[in-house]
C-alpha cells in the first residue's frame, strides 16, 4: 500500500474540514485539509478534478449502486471516502434531533466492501455510528450545495424552482410553509372524515329497506336488557332443577331447625350451648364474650333460614313457563347469531337504526362535519395566500438580485420573471413557480430550461446560488466547471462574484479558467502520472507565487501565457 499523501490548509470558519478518499478512481490514498474562503482545481482533462466533488456527493446519500460502483478503484477489495466537517448551529441542531451524542466536529464516511460476484456492500457513518441513506439526505443540505454545469435536470425537476424561491424567503417564510402544511393536514383529515359519513349515508339509503326490515325485527324482539340472557339462562337453570333444589332444601331445613333422624337440629344445639354459656359466664364473666359470639351465630342461624325459605318460595315447578323461556332464550340466539352481535351489541345497532331511519338521519353528523370542513378549508386558503404574499415578494427580490447580477456576465439584455401560478393545494402550498427567461431583444419570455443555453444557465445558476447564498444558512458551495464555455471578460465577472461569494462562504470550483483560477485563497492542481505502470491521481498544494503562476500560465496556453499569469496574480495582490 502506498504512503497517504497528505496535502493541507490553516481550517478557518469553512465547514468543510477534510477529505480522505482510499481506493476511488485514480486514487489510491489521499488526504486533504480545507479552509475557509475560495477553493479552486485545476488541473489537465481526466486528472480527477471532479472526482474531488464526486466523493463527496457519494459520501453524503449520492452514487448509490452501479453509479457508486464506477467510481470505486479497479481492482479494489475495499474503498473508503470521509468528510469532515465543522459543526454549526443548524448542524448541532440537526444531529442533536437525531440522538447522536455532540462531538466537536462531524466525520462522515462511506465504505464499499467487495463480497465476490461483482456485489459490493456499502456502509455510511456519522461520527463513526451506522446511519442509513435518508439520514445523509436529510443532512446533506446543511454540508454541501452542489451545481454543476448545465443543471438543467435539476431545474426541470418538479418542484425545485419553488424550493429555491422559498430559500430566499428565509426563517419567515420557513415559517408560512409548517402553517400551510398544518392547515392541509387539517382540511385532508376533515375532509376525509366528511367523505366517510358521505358514503356511508349513500351506502345506507341504498341499503334502506333492508336497514328497515332489521329494525323491524330488533324492536319486535323487545331488546331491552343486555343482561337478560344470563338472566333467563339462570332461570331456567332454577326451573329445570326445581325438584332436586326442593328436596335439597327439605334436608337443610330438617339439619338446621326440625332435627335429622329424631336427632336434636342444630338451633337446638346452638341453644343448649349459649345457656352452657349462660350458666359458665355467671362464674367467670370473661366468657360473656363467648356467649355473645354464641348469640350472633344462633342470628345468623335465623337468616340463613329465613334466607333459604325465600328461595324455597319463590321456587317452582310450571313446564309452561320453562317452555317460555326456553322459546326466549333460543330467539336471542338465533339474533345474535345471524347478526354477529350480543345482545348489547344488538340493543345498540337498534338505536342506530332508529335514528337513522328517524327525522334526520346522518344530516346532523353531516352538518356538523361540513362545517369543520368548511372552517379547515378557510384555515388552508388563508395560509396559502399569506405564503403566496411571501413568495411573490421573494420572487421580486430573485429578480431584482439576478438582473443585478447576470448582465456583467455577458447577458446585458437579458430579462428574468418568477411567474406564480395558481395550483391545486397541497401540503407546500397552492403556487406553481416557474422561471421565465429571455437572453436576446426580442425573445419572449419562455421558462428557462427551454431556452437557455448551457453557457446561459452555468451564469443563471451562480447567479442564482450567490443570491441564495445570503440568507440561507453556511453550507458549503461546489461549482463543478460552470464556467466552461465563456468568454474572457465573462470568465472575469464570474470570477470576481466567485471571489465576493468566497468572502462569506466556502467555495471550491474545479476550473479551466486562468481568470478564475487567479482570484481564489487556495488552489489545488490535480494531475495524472504513471509509476510501475499503474496511473495515479496526485493533488498538490500551490503554496508560492511561482507555482500558481506555472499553473495559470498552463491553463492560458499561448506565447505570452506566462506573462498573463503573472499579471493576473498581480492584480489578485493589488
């Protein structure tokens, strides 16, 4: 294995701190240090110069699969990519919600592992903790901000021209937008729940004379009693078994009162005993308290009697009251039965049904379920006019920022809209965002990825992520060669926003422009070179004057590149 080269900066305020790639794409090991400022690569086509920006794409929920696969080393068993980061507010934030414990900066890494076949697995971590993708996807937007040349995917993506004119609404409009999906999420719930009661009214009055028929047949079973079941069950029991039961009290009465068998019954027992008592507490008073005992059960004696001559009365032996009940008792199974239902289950869908089928219906529950529609619906329109007052005012600062900033980029006659259309609601408001766009007099107005060159949109997209830049948080910009294909004086202005972008926020920028190249803080050459018949990606720091200049005046080619490198890094120090 080859000795890590290691290659570095003073850290400033930037975020991102390191970058350790192990086995991808030309690379076999290489560690770089950053910091705060404007970054630029430079270096020949094919060097590795985007594969800096690519790593960490695939770091951060990018490159999954096949894609990840390209840019694995060939011939590799393991690959290794890790960031780091320095923290933020909002990044302490973010990993303080997802219950990862604080650190004093933040390392992400992604491993590839080659399991045979052609089939690698492939690992993410935070702070050296298992994460999954959607995980990276949520941070990602608070670590880096890429654009490469000719985004024009990302512009006709669904929904991202919104996204972007949202950014520049900042905290306020972040703000409008948890209303208006708090209001939709309300109106969704009522108006489901009116729709329910909606089909389930249709579905009765479809099934109405069948619903009449039921309730029929329930309130002719005189359902009154959810316990009369066991009720009757408990009768019958009584009836069935009224002989053994009476016989039974027979034996208790002759034990208890008249004597078994000419034998003394134990109330005669219990009297003999309390006068014993009587006559023993004359001699010793401290047994008075047996003899009260003695007392209490010849009472309880008495109501167990009298308890039992209840019961003996109220027995009886009536086979056409049994009938009765045996008649009752097979009705309300059958009931329960073909319905599914108890009997309190049953008592209770007759109930439904009277009020059903009664004067009015389910137009209460209706009633009362518009109007909460009604007041949710208000609620969500009212949001989403308050959010479209925000974006109409974001997309009048857009405009104002982009026309500033897009004419000393060689679109002198261009003309820039943030159209707003009125759309269905959802849970990000009611407004379809459209940017319109017009490079030449007398082109109309037509939405920019339609009719923007790759040139127009590499300068409409810095121009739009330097005023994004402003007010929406300090993750790290990327710009992938989105100068190619300008002109001088064009390179020039994109440099000097590139450099005022760079005095806020961390930039980097792989560029082929000497102009570009000339006003950044750091730059890094990336180049090729061959040892032992193995090509190798090397980055090398240009610290010195000389060797930035050897470096421009390669990116500038001709006879007088030389001299135009070294003006160019005299006007940077002037």
């Amino acid at each position: 294995m080859r000795a890590v080269a290691t290659v570095g900066i003073t850290t400033g305020d930037g975020v991102l701190t390191g970058l350790q790639l192990q086995n991808i794409a030309l690379i076999d090991r290489l560690e770089l240090e950053f910091g705060s400022g404007f970054t630029v690569l430079t270096g020949e086509t094919g060097a590795g110069k985007s594969i800096l920006l690519d790593a960490l794409d695939a770091v951060l929920g990018g490159a999954q699969g096949v894609a990840g696969q390209r840019l694995l080393r060939d011939g590799s068993e393991r690959a290794r990519i890790e960031a780091g980061f320095q923290l933020t507010p909002q990044l302490r934030h973010w990993l303080s919600r997802a219950e990862f414990e604080p650190e004093d900066e933040l390392l992400v890494s992604r491993e590839w592992k080659h399991q045979g076949g052609g089939r690698w697995s492939s690992r993410s971590r935070l702070n050296g903790t298992l994460v999954n993708r959607q995980q990276l996807l949520s941070l990602r937007p608070l670590l880096i901000d890429l654009t490469v040349q000719g985004q024009t995917q990302l512009l006709a993506k669904p929904g991202q021209q919104r996204q972007w004119l949202d950014r520049l609404g900042g905290s306020s409009l972040a703000a409008l937008k948890l209303d208006v999906a708090a209001a939709w999420q309300g109106w969704c719930e009522s108006s489901a729940a009116l729709e329910a009661v909606e089909r389930e009214q249709q579905r009765f009055q479809d099934e109405r004379a069948d619903q009449e028929a039921l309730l029929e047949q329930l309130e002719a079973a005189g359902l009154e009693d959810p316990r009369e079941e066991q009720r009757l069950e408990q009768e019958q029991d009584r009836l069935v078994h009224g002989v053994r039961l009476q016989e039974g009290l027979a034996q208790l009465f002759r034990r208890l009162r008249d004597g078994a068998d000419q034998a003394p019954s134990l109330q005669d027992h219990l009297a003999a005993a309390i006068q014993e008592l009587q006559s023993m507490a004359q001699l010793d008073r401290s047994l008075e308290e047996l003899r009260n005992q003695a007392l209490d059960l010849e009472a309880n004696v008495e109501l167990l009697l009298r308890s039992l001559d209840h019961y003996g009365q109220a027995l009886e032996s009536d086979p056409e009251h049994l009938d009765r009940i045996q008649e009752r008792l097979a009705e309300l199974k059958r009931l329960q039965r073909r319905h599914g239902l108890d009997l309190a289950g049953l008592i209770e869908r007759r109930d439904d049904l009277q009020q059903r089928l009664g004067e009015g219906g389910y137009e209460a529950d209706l009633q009362q379920l518009r109007i909460r529609e009604q007041a949710q619906r208000q609620r969500r329109d009212q949001a989403n006019a308050a959010l479209r007052q925000a974006r109409s005012e974001a997309a009048t600062a857009l405009q104002a920022s982009l026309l500033k900033q897009l004419p000393p980029m060689g679109l002198a006659n261009v003309r820039f809209e943030v159209e707003l259309r009125a759309a269905d609601p959802a849970d990000h408001g009611a407004d379809a965002v459209c940017f319109l766009f017009s490079a030449n007099p007398g082109q109309p107005l037509a939405p920019l990825t339609e009719v923007a060159s790759g040139g127009e949109m590499s300068r409409f997209l810095l121009a739009l992520k330097t005023t994004l830049a402003a007010v929406d948080g300090s993750s790290t910009l990327l710009f992938d060669e989105i100068d190619t294909g300008v002109s001088g004086r064009v390179s020039g202005a994109m440099a000097d926003l590139l450099r005022s972008l760079g005095q806020h926020r961390q930039v980097f920028c792989v560029t082929h422009q000497p102009l570009v190249a000339a006003v950044a803080d750091h730059h890094f050459r990336v180049s090729k070179h061959v040892e032992d018949g193995v090509t190798h990606t090397r980055v090398s720091h240009l610290r010195d004057t000389a060797a930035r200049r050897q470096e421009l005046a390669e990116l500038a080619g001709g006879e007088q590149a030389d001299a135009y490198a070294a003006s160019l890094l005299d006007q940077r120090s002037a």
